[in-house]
C-alpha cells in the first residue's frame, strides 16, 4: 500500500501521532517522516484534509515529539550508552547523533529536522548534554514548524499547480526520501574517514 491510500484511512490522528512518535522517541526513527508530511500535504490539495489544520497538528505532534525525547534524554539518557542493542535499538544511531551535536551544536536541533534518524535522536542527546530547555524549546519551535511548513506546502501547492501530479507523486516522494538520506549518509562517510588511521 502507498501512503497516498494509507493517509486518508488513519487521518488527522494517524499523522499526528507518526509525526509524534519519529520526533522523539527513540523506536521512531523508521517513520516515514518527510514522505508522509509531503504526502498528506499533497492529498491536503485534493481535499483529503484542510491543510491548515494538517500543518497545525503536525508541528504541535513534532514540536511535542522533540520535548518528550529531551527530557527522555535528560532524565534517564546516560543509561542508553550501556544498553543492549535491540530491534528498535541501536547504539550506534545514538552516537550519529551526538557526533552531529557535538559538530553543530544548538543548531542540531533545528538541522537534524531534515536529516532521518538523526531528527529522532537529537533532542535526546541535547537531553543527555544538559542543553537548557529555554534555549532547546526556542530552537526546537522554530525547527518544528519550519519543517512541517516546508514538508506540507510543498506537497500542498506543488499538487495545486501541476495538473495530473498525482502520476508523479511517487517518483516525487522517491526524490524526496533520497534527498533527506544525503546529509546522513555524507556525515557516515565523513566519520569513517575521520576515523580510518
């Protein structure tokens, strides 16, 4: 099933709670995050749901997401560096994270929207480090809704002005994923050179 049939079935609350869940906990990092925003901003276009209530809900969820997985990160993170590796687990996407914190600092929090698996876990690392929440929320706000805005009216307007861009959308959606892997995939590369003797 694509998300173009998956979406209008689960609805506003199933789009909330996905978003919710990839922002900040820890086994969400492999939600469809940008696919599905862009996606429902798309089907937003052909009536499938009210675009400003989409855009609303999903920035509150991410916002929300990032907050719950800081003060995860705050409260019991440390621990997370000892525990086992499990299926939703993997130690190894906690340290991308605190590599990409330590390389950019507060800025994390806003960059981190665009880039999967690390968007999941930088709030906790910015927990772990004792970032103050003042300056966390602040970054965290304007992160979440840049995110949501760009991911949702991109899909909303682009299905507005292109006729028939529903015969495109997966291609499009495909571009979309790839572009948002990039950076992570780059900053792998870059780590195993920093790290190769």
């Amino acid at each position: 099933m694509h998300l173009e049939t998956i979406l209008p079935t689960i609805g506003y609350f199933g789009i909330t709670l996905i978003v919710f869940a990839e922002s900040g906990l820890f086994f969400g990092f492999f939600l469809p995050g940008d696919s599905l925003l862009f996606t429902a901003g798309f089907l937003a276009s052909q009536n499938y749901f009210n675009v400003h209530i989409l855009f609303i809900l999903t920035a509150t969820a991410a916002i929300s997401g990032d907050s719950v997985g800081y003060w995860f990160g705050k409260k019991i993170g440390p621990k997370l560096f000892v525990k086992e590796d499990s299926r939703f687990f993997h130690k190894k996407n906690l340290a991308k994270a605190q590599h990409f914190y330590e390389k950019h600092g507060k800025f994390t929090i806003i960059i981190s929207r665009f880039i999967p698996i690390i968007r999941t876990f930088a709030p906790i690392v910015a927990g772990i480090g004792e970032m103050k929440y003042s300056t966390f929320i602040s970054y965290n706000i304007f992160g979440g809704f840049l995110w949501t805005f760009g991911m949702i009216y991109g899909g909303y307007f682009l299905g507005k002005i292109i006729p028939d861009v529903d015969k495109y959308l997966l291609p499009i959606v495909c571009v979309i994923v790839i572009l948002s892997v990039l950076p992570t995939i780059k900053h792998l590369f870059q780590k195993d050179e920093l790290e190769t003797p």
